[in-house]
C-alpha cells in the first residue's frame, strides 16, 4: 500500500485501540476485575499520606492485653484471670474511668448473656454512674431491641446505649469502610460513640443512606491511637490526664481473644478491633472526610486515558508518544495521591490499565504496520539498489520512508536498445514484452552488480546512477564496468536469445556516462514515490547516449568521468570536443569501441 493508504489506514486502525482500550476499562471497572491492585494501590496511598494522630485526637483505648492476663494471673490471693473476666472487673475500670473524667466510656465487649447476678449488678450499677456509655452487640431482635445487661428498659434509665460491633472485611477480608447501620434500626458501633460524644444523633444523610458504605479514614497503622493496659486502669495506676474529656474504647487487644483484622494501614500485621472502631468513630465525627470519587469521573478518566496515546500519536512520533505516556501516568499518580489527601479516592488501577492497553496497542498497530510497509518499500528499494545495500538505504530515509533531497557528486548512465521500435511494430506484443523483459533484466543485473542504482526504466532505456544515494568514491569506475559488462557479454547473450527465437540479426545500444554533481532522493506523490537525480549532469548524460547514434562506438564517456576514474583503461579513446545541447562549451568526450568478441558474435549472426 501507498503512505497515503497507510496513514488512512493508521488512523482508523488507531481509533479503533482506543476505543477498545476505554471499552475494556470500563468493563473492567463495571465487573471490579482489578478489585486486588485497586485495593493495593489505596493502601499504598494511605501509606504515602503517612500517620495523623490529631484524626484520633480525642480517643484513647483500653487493652485487654495480654500483660493484663498476666497481671490477674499473678495477683495475690489469685483472682479468675481467665476470659471472660467476672463483670465485677469491667465495672470497676468503669468507675475509675468515670472518676478519671472520660466523656464517652464505649466497651468493645458482649455483654448479651447474664452471668453471676452479683457481678452483673456491679456492672449495671457501674454502667448508670458513667452514664453516656456504648456497648458492644452483634445480636439485635427485629425490633432493635438487644439482650445486654437485660436489654433497653435496662439500659436506658442508665443513659447507655447499646450498638452493632460487626467489623465487615471486604472479599479480601480487609476491613476498609462501614455503614450507618446494617439492619433494624439499630446503629453501629462507631455511630453509637460519635453520637454519645456529640450529644446528638448522627445523621444517616453524611453516609447517603442508612446502608450506603464509606471508607473508613484511618489515622495510622495499629498502635497509632494510643492505649493503656486494662490492669492499669483496674488498679488505678494511670495518668487520669490521658482519658480526661475522651472517648475511651474497651477491647481485646490479645490475640487470644482473636478480635483483629486486616486494614488498609496495617501491612502485613493486623489491627484489634477497638482500634478500627475508634478510626471509624473519628471518621463519623469528622463527616466522613475520606470518600470514593463519583463514579462518572472515573469512567471519564479510563476514556481518556484510553484514548490519549493512539490520537496523540497520529500527530507525535511513538517516542514521544511513549514519553507522553510516561508523563500522563507519572502526573495521574501524583493527582491521584494529591486527590487522595485531599479526602478523595479516585480509581488509579482502570484509568492506568486503560492507559498501559491504549498504549500496548499503539505500538503493536504502529510498529506491526511500519514492518509491514517497511518491507514494502523494501522490496521495492531492492529492485533499484543492490541487495547488500537496502538496509542501509533504508536507515537513512525519514518516518515516512523517503530519502531526503541531497547533492552528491555521482556518475549518471543513460541506456538505449537501438532499433527496437522498429523491431516492435512487426512483432506481436507477447513478443516484444518477452524480448524487453530479458533485455531489462539482463542489463540490471549488470548495473546492481556493479553497485549502481537503477533509477528509471523507459521503454526500452534505463536510467542508472553510481554513487548514490551511497557514497561510492569510485563511481566513475562502477560506472563504466558495468557498461562494459551491458554492451558486451549482456548484449550478445541478449542478441543469441533473439537468435533462437527466429530475430536473425542482432541489436546495437547506447550507452552516455557523465559524473558532477546532482540532486537526488525521492520524489513523486504519496501515493507513489521514486528515487531520482536531478541536474546538469543527469540532462547531459542522457544527451550523450542518444550522440552514440550512427558512430561506430555504442559508450560516449564524458571528460568529466574519465577525470574521476582512479585509472582511465587503455581503450578509452578520445572521440573528439563536442556540442552538447544545452551547454554553452564543448565537451570532451571518450569513446569504448565493441570488443572484438562482439563484432565476431554480429558477423556470425548476419551470416546466418
């Protein structure tokens, strides 16, 4: 195909990748395929933003560790240190707590059965001193009513309230957002608590909807809010600054009571699940800082990510396409992280993959294409340039596989069969065909051979350079070998064909050499291209080969090739200074006259 039909055909082949690119990441995005590298890459986002400990300013949580187990394990005289504690111990660090002036007292712990009535009161009567507390449940009747310490009629005189500790992982098992409420009216967890602080009900509309989900704004990895030790607070040796006018969280932080759980911020490790309550509480209090970007400008950022590169590379070459590539991704990741600490989540993995398949198929459609045509043209430089020399032909042309215009000083040859109109209009065409094609194929194989470049056929004529568009410092000589190779064995092998194809008698050429400098490279349309020289030099030569006409000589040399020759051969002969049309002097012209073996191969041939 033409650059024209290639390039017609580049553009759709290249809108075509774009928008299978934007289709591909849209399903993707619509079926969640990349959930795990999206999910990876708001962990990492939530890793570059780093720790904010004024998220959790205003929380404080109390482990039940393991040194807590310890400690009950080695008082004296023993006390039960084996899970669950009597409730006798949960409502003394309530009253110490209380007395110590934390404003919240939210007990990540079940309280649904009665257990030993006697230390089932001491915790009521703990929990209606401390007054706003939350407690933990993950059973709730169809009528939001629960069965802690005895239910609501239990509850509410005392001020506390109870609420939904479910800690829901996505299908990875990371917990990564929450709801206002699963079922029944009956509030989570985290809510309960930022409402108890906020002495107000938090309202379902910052979350959208009751069972609308939000990403949890974590402050750190674990450890990030800060905790004292169950045991401390039980006995009373603890800063009472540290929970003064705070919300403070109950909960099992042992691995024995097996209340942990993968977070986006916990890496390898994982988080006890007061402290995902107590970022999930700071979330609500802070209005739900952290939230998903609407999903109309994800599926816009995917269609132009998809469609950047093939419509950019229409106009830029693919190198800078790929660095447009590189600096589109590098800019998005940056936005993307920028956006994220700025309380948005944009979707990183759909738009990029997006970009990476627009991409991939920009290269594949170019560089796949380009082979093709670059084999085209190829073939094609082959037939005019010898063989060992199309690649390096082929290295110097631009994007669109011309060689560019260039001066060179090269010799230029100009060839005629003499006699072969007359010749063709007594033959039939399959004949005169068959006779130009062995003749043309016979004398290209002579010019090739000798390194020249085949320019042009005419007819019956060829037009040859020799140093170009190569540089060849003997040109002059390649020039005239290969004339010596046309009129002599070539053209008798020519003649001896016509010979037993019934032509009796043989045909004379002409052959005109001049060497100076030129114009070359390639001109024509784009829908067809052809090497050329341009110049005084191409016009005179072709005037000395039509000069050989009625001489006994079928090589008219101009001075100025026999100037270049590295050696001029002995049966060079001076023919005489002539007027060449179109120049103002005479030149000097050098004639090689038909070797012997020749004129012994024509009288054969009338002979007969």
């Amino acid at each position: 195909m033409g650059r024209r039909v290639w390039r017609r055909r580049k553009r759709v082949l290249l809108i075509g990748v774009a928008l299978l690119a934007g289709a591909l990441g849209i399903a993707a995005y619509a079926a969640s395929t990349l959930y795990g590298l999206e999910s990876l890459s708001i962990n990492t986002r939530f890793s570059i933003r780093g720790t904010d400990r004024s998220l959790v300013k205003d929380f404080v949580i109390v482990e039940i560790d393991q040194s807590s187990f310890d400690w009950f394990g080695n008082k004296r005289p023993r006390v039960p240190s084996n899970w669950p504690w009597p409730r006798r111990y949960h409502a003394r660090v309530i009253d110490n707590l209380a007395r110590a002036g934390a404003k919240v007292i939210a007990f990540d712990v079940a309280f649904d059965h009665p257990t030993d009535p006697a230390d089932d009161d001491a915790l009521i009567t703990a929990v209606g001193h401390a007054h706003d507390m939350v407690l933990a449940t993950t059973a709730a009747g169809s009528d939001g009513n629960t069965d802690v310490l005895g239910g609501d009629s239990v509850l509410g005189p005392a001020g506390a309230v109870a609420a939904d500790s479910v800690v829901q992982g996505d299908r990875a098992g990371v917990v990564r957002d929450m709801q206002y409420e699963f079922q029944n009216d009956f509030p989570t967890f985290a809510v309960a608590v930022a409402s108890k602080y906020a002495g107000r009900a938090v309202s379902a509309s910052i979350f959208g909807g009751k069972y609308s989900r939000v990403p949890i704004d974590y402050a750190g990895p674990p450890g990030t809010v800060p905790g004292i030790s169950f045991y401390k607070v039980y006995d009373g040796h603890f800063n009472p600054a540290l929970v003064r006018g705070k919300i403070v969280l109950v909960g099992a932080d042992s691995p024995i009571l097996q209340d942990y759980h993968e977070t986006p911020t916990s890496g390898s490790s994982y988080m006890d699940g007061p402290e995902i309550q107590a970022d999930a509480a700071a979330t609500v209090l802070a209005g739900i800082p952290l939230r998903d970007s609407p999903g109309w400008i994800n599926l816009a950022l995917i269609v132009l990510f998809a469609g950047v590169i093939p419509l950019a590379t229409l106009r830029l070459t693919v190198l800078r396409s790929l660095l447009v590539a590189l600096a589109l991704a590098l800019a998005f990741t940056l936005a993307a992280q920028l956006a994220f600490d700025s309380g948005t989540i944009v979707a990183y993995t759909y738009p990029l993959a997006a970009l990476v398949l627009a991409t991939i198929g920009t290269l594949a459609v170019v560089y796949i294409g380009e082979a093709f045509e670059r084999q085209r043209v190829h073939q094609i430089f082959s037939r005019f340039v010898p063989a060992d020399v199309v690649n390096q032909v082929l290295a110097r042309t631009d994007e669109n596989l011309r060689l560019g215009g260039e001066e060179r000083d090269c010799t230029v040859m100009f060839s005629d069969l003499r006699g072969f109109t007359s010749f063709s209009e007594h033959q039939p065409p399959t004949k005169v065909i068959d006779a130009v094609n062995y003749y043309l194929n016979e004398m290209t194989e002579a010019i090739l051979a000798a390194g020249g470049t085949l320019i042009a056929y005419m007819g019956d004529g060829i037009m040859a350079a020799f140093g170009a568009p190569l540089d060849q410092p003997d040109h002059a000589d390649r020039a005239l070998s290969a004339a010596r190779e046309m009129f002599g064995p070539r053209l008798q092998r020519f003649n001896a064909w016509l010979h037993e194809q019934g032509h009796v008698s043989g045909f004379r050429m002409g052959i005109g050499l001049n060497s100076g400098p030129v114009m070359c490279g390639n001109v024509g349309s784009e829908m067809r291209v052809e090497y050329t020289t341009l110049g005084d030099t191409t016009n005179t030569a072709s005037r000395l080969e039509g000069m050989t006409k009625g001489t006994p000589y079928m090589v008219f040399v101009a001075g100025s090739t026999r100037e270049r020759m590295r050696e001029a051969p002995a049966d060079l002969v001076f023919v005489d200074d002539f007027e060449v049309r179109g120049r103002t002097d005479k030149m000097a012209v050098w004639g090689l006259r038909d070797p012997p073996e020749w004129a012994a191969s024509m009288e054969q041939s009338n002979d007969v």
